[in-house]
C-alpha cells in the first residue's frame, strides 16, 4: 500500500518536475556553460576558460549596470518597505470597507507591466500631466526621461506606485494576525504609539519584515519591464540596470558568453543577498 502511494506520489508531481528540469534548472546549468565560452549564435562556442569572469573587473559597462542597479533597488525598496508598512498598519485598523481598499490597492500589482509603462511613459512626457500638474505651481516642465538626471528618479517614484501595492497586502496580512491582547497590555501600561511600535510590533512582525525585504530587494534586481519601455536603459545608460545590459549584451551585440556570465554574476548576487538578508533581519547570528 505504502509503495502503491509513493507511486502516484511520483506520477502525480513528475510534470512539475520535468517542468522545473526543463525550464529552470537546465537553462541555469547551459547559462554555467555557456559563460566559460564565447559564442556569437553563429559559429560553434570556444572554449575561454574564466576569462569572461576576469574581464568583468575592468568592463566598465558591468560596473556602471552595477552601480545602476544598487542605486536603483535602494531607492525602491527602503521608501516602498516603509510605505507598505504604514498602510498595512492603518489598513490592520479598519473595520469596515477594509475589503474595498484592499482591492483598490492590489489593483496596481495585477495589471500588465508593460500597459503600466507605458500610462507612465505618456505621464512623464514632457507635456504629460505630470509636468501640466507642476507648470500649474509655477515649477518649469522636466525631462523625466530624456535627462539622465531625471531618469532614474522617474523609473524609482514610478516603481513606489506599483511595488507599494503589492506588499502593502503581505504586510497587512502580518497585521492581522498579531495578537491583540498585547496591544491592549501595553495600552493599560501607558506605552505610547512609538513604543508600542518598536518593542511589540517590530518583532512580532520580523518574518514579514523580513520575506518583504527579501521579496523587494529579488525583485528589484529582476527589475526589466519598465527600464526597456520607458527608457531601453538610457538617456547615456543612466538607467541601464543588469537585466537591460545582459539584454542587449546578448540579443543586440550577440554575446552569448558575456550575457551569460552577466547572468551567472546576477543570480549568485541575489541568492546571497537573500541569504544575509535573512541571517541578518531573522537574527540568526544568535541562534
């Protein structure tokens, strides 16, 4: 009986395998490759060795990408990881029409990247509402994504509107569940707001805290949508992050093996940023 159910255990989850085998684990595995060789798509790929990796240091495309994409990813999650947790919080202390702004707030998250884009391209025109919305108070109309100045900060308020959303809800799921006989203890011995928030709802809320921060700093370097609409990674590569360059490295100059090794550098960055990041919110140097 035991052996019979192991059976279709397997038969049950051999798609989702085979998918994740097809799909993730092989391209990863071929991306690994294909990085120690160069490779044009044309002709058969040569064998480099690490030479890919080593050129890293001295390519000043990947640095710059770089210094993008931690300019970019900082400036994204710190303002919407505050935001979203004010809003959970005050959403927590609805109760009623709770259902309602909960919706209208998760409507951001769900619409297409590439329609949201481009409403934002047409709002950063340089006649768009935004600049009609500021000539209004007398402030002169700003090249949001022609001036390399400018174009990063457009790309990062646009990104607080729509990652607001999404982890507005995961926090206020955190909310809702925290015990309130905690609240009312400290209530009854006159803690004050800020108190209250800083020794019993941050800890109490330190695994959201720390899946949202994890969750907004992958998603921030995956970031690819809206830098290819609105900007295709300039004005002068001002917004060219690592997906915009391993992009064009791979499809515009045909670079497979740099592309790859962009990747390779990519996704090793991620996993171990997650990891510290969880080490370090969860506590687990104590542990």
């Amino acid at each position: 009986m035991v052996k019979s159910r192991k059976n279709w255990a397997l038969i049950f989850i051999a798609p989702s395998l085979l998918y994740l085998a097809l799909f993730q684990l092989y391209p990863v595995l071929y991306a690994v490759y294909i990085s120690f060789h160069k490779y044009d798509l044309m002709s058969p790929p040569q064998f480099v060795g690490i030479s890919n990796y080593i050129r890293l240091a001295s390519d000043e495309q990947f640095l710059r990408s770089l210094w993008v994409t931690a300019f970019y990813v900082f400036w994204t999650i710190v303002p919407v990881i505050g935001l979203s947790f004010i809003l959970g919080g005050l959403l927590s202390t609805l109760n009623r029409s709770r259902g309602v702004w909960r919706v209208l707030l998760y409507l951001p998250s769900i619409l297409p990247f590439v329609s949201v884009a481009l409403v934002w391209k047409i709002m950063f025109n340089q006649r768009g509402p935004i600049n009609d919305a500021l000539n209004t108070v007398g402030v002169a109309s700003i090249p949001w994504l022609t001036n390399s100045a400018y174009a990063p900060w457009a790309l990062i308020f646009m990104s607080w509107w729509h990652a607001t959303s999404y982890y507005t809800i995961i926090f206020l799921a955190g909310f809702l569940t925290l015990p309130r006989d905690c609240f009312e203890a400290a209530r009854l011995d006159g803690a004050g707001l800020l108190q209250t928030i800083r020794h019993i709802t941050i800890p109490l809320m330190k695994p959201t805290i720390v899946l949202v921060v994890v969750l907004a700093t992958v998603n921030g370097l995956k970031a690819f949508v809206f830098q290819q609409v609105l900007t295709d990674g300039g004005p002068a590569n001002a917004t060219q992050i690592l997906t915009i360059l391993i992009y064009k490295t791979a499809f515009s100059y045909l670079d497979m093996g740099r592309a790859s090794t962009y990747s390779i550098v990519l996704f090793g960055g991620i996993m171990a940023l997650g990891l510290i990041q969880i080490w370090l919110i969860s506590g687990r140097r104590d542990a």
